[in-house]
C-alpha cells in the first residue's frame, strides 16, 4: 500500500527490472534479424512502425538491452504484445516475440502491469 501513495506523493513509478534472460533474448533476436535476407526478417523496423503509429521490435529490443528497467507503461506495452501473439509459433512471431524480451519476460511484464495497474487508484 505504501508503493501506492509513494507513487501518487513523490511520483515514483513501478519499473520493472529487465532481467539477463530478457536482456539474452532482445541481444540475440538483433543479432539474428541482421542475419537474415529482407524477407525472412521478423519484427517492424523503426520506419515501418513509425509509419504505422506503434513501437518497433527493434527499438523495445534496444531499449531493453540497454536499460535496466522498464516504466509501467512499457511493461504493459511488452505485456500486452506478449499476450497478443503468445499463441503464435511460426519462426517471424517467435523472433518478434524475442525481441521484446522473450515468452518468459512477456509473461512477468503481462503480471506487473496486471498487478500494479489494478492497485493504481
């Protein structure tokens, strides 16, 4: 309860710390997306999402491998890609999937958002 009013007082937000395991996965997703021929690529590049409005893969997988935690907003955001495409098994979903931080890291981020935006006021 005290996280809650600490929150509301001093504006802390509720980060999520970005564990090696997501850090691994959203390093290797970029490393093999370079790898591969245009058409095989898995994940929107940074233009291709602006263009459409949204984040890219590509920039949540930097982002990731570069911090070391994540504000609530971008742990639903993860959370709720996770659960958007959790269910997809081709090569590209599972790539895309990697590179915001893996199943593991979607499934913790769907929990904290779940978690803290129900305690949010």
């Amino acid at each position: 309860m005290l996280h809650i009013w600490a929150s509301l007082l001093w504006g802390v937000q509720m980060r999520l710390r970005i564990p090696g395991f997501a850090k691994r996965a959203a390093e290797n997703a970029l490393s093999n997306r370079e790898n591969l021929p245009k058409s095989q690529r898995f994940g929107m590049s940074k233009l291709e999402a602006k263009a459409e409005g949204i984040t890219s893969g590509v920039s949540r997988a930097e982002q990731l491998v570069s911090s070391k935690a994540v504000s609530l907003e971008d742990a639903c955001s993860i959370g709720s890609f996770y659960t958007r495409f959790k269910n997809c098994k081709t090569t590209k979903c599972e790539g895309a999937i990697d590179l915001w931080g893996g199943r593991r890291f979607g499934q913790m981020a769907a929990a904290h958002c779940k978690k803290h935006r129900r305690q949010s006021p």
